[in-house]
C-alpha cells in the first residue's frame, strides 16, 4: 500500500445530479468516471477515476479509483502520490452544500483520518494545494468558495463532534 498522509477535497464543479432520474448522483458519478477513465485508459492500466471517493447531494458515498491506486486529482504530483481524493457531488462556488452531504461527509472523512493516521492539518482543499513549479497555491477555485471547509475542520477537530452542542460542550 502507497502512503496516505493527506485528504484532498474537491467538487465536482457540475449540478449535483444529472437531473430528475438521478436523485443521488449515481449517474452523474458513473458519468464522472467514464470521462476519467477514457482519458487516462490508454496510459495507466486499471485507471478508475481520479477521486477515490465521493458524496453525493443526499448523502450517498461512492466509490472511484481503489485506494492503493494514485489519482490524479490535482496538479502536484508529490501530494497526489500520498493523497486520498473525495469529490463532492455539486458546484460549491454557485451553491451551497445540502446538509445531508455535509452530514455524510463527517464520519467518511473521520474514519479515513482515523484508519489511516492522517491529522485534520493533512485535510486540504484543492485550491490549497500548492503548484509544483511555483509552491503557490490558488490555480483553482475548487471546491467553491461556499464549500464548507471551515465548519467541517472544527467538527474533524471535535473528536465525535460536528454538532453545536458538541462544539459548545467544549
Ligand atoms: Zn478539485
């Protein structure tokens, strides 16, 4: 197995569904998927995806590329070597995040950090992420400026928390 020392988070930059017949995004993953791997087919055998997880807007988690697997899922080749990649189902720079994704991605992301030893700092947005000539982040607006990054850090802080009254309990 690689190491898995960050979380990249990302969104999809699409609605969250393909529409009134894909009420979790289902087809909208599958879509995703296909396009990835008709990219990289010819030149990485057994390439899935280039997340390896994702939430849908009803809080349904999909699977993509196999963890043990590299995605390419942003530009620095150094941290996608080590990174573990979930896709948020949706367009967080025109909207906001349905709570019941936002629900579901608390016990995703807490039991990969807690299953592979990764700590909360390691959980980066993509736009986060340094380029690999520059260092400078910010080449991309990923996941959206309403993507709720600085709620969802408190809540992986807040050992079991992620509710106001854990929060304030504290
Ligand atoms: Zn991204």
């Amino acid at each position: 197995m690689r190491p898995l020392t960050y979380i990249i988070l990302h969104h999809s930059a699409t609605d969250a569904t393909l529409g009134a017949g894909d009420p979790e995004g289902a087809a909208l993953w599958a879509a995703i998927k296909r396009n990835h791997q008709r990219h990289w087919a010819a030149s990485v055998k057994g390439y899935i995806c280039d997340y390896h997880l994702a939430v849908g807007p009803t809080g349904v988690i999909f699977t993509g590329q196999p963890l043990a697997m590299v995605a390419f899922n942003c530009g620095n080749s150094r941290l996608n070597a080590v990174s573990i990649a979930v896709c948020f189902l949706g367009n967080f720079q025109v909207t906001r995040m349905p709570p019941a994704q936002y629900a579901a991605a608390l016990p995703l992301l807490r039991s990969l950090l807690e299953k592979h030893e990764i700590a909360v700092p390691h959980v980066i947005l993509h736009r986060e992420v340094p380029d690999e000539k520059t260092g400078i982040p910010g080449f991309t607006a990923c996941p959206g400026r309403w993507f709720p990054s600085v709620a969802m850090r408190a809540a992986l802080q807040c050992p079991g928390g992620g509710s106001p009254h854990a929060v304030m309990a504290r």
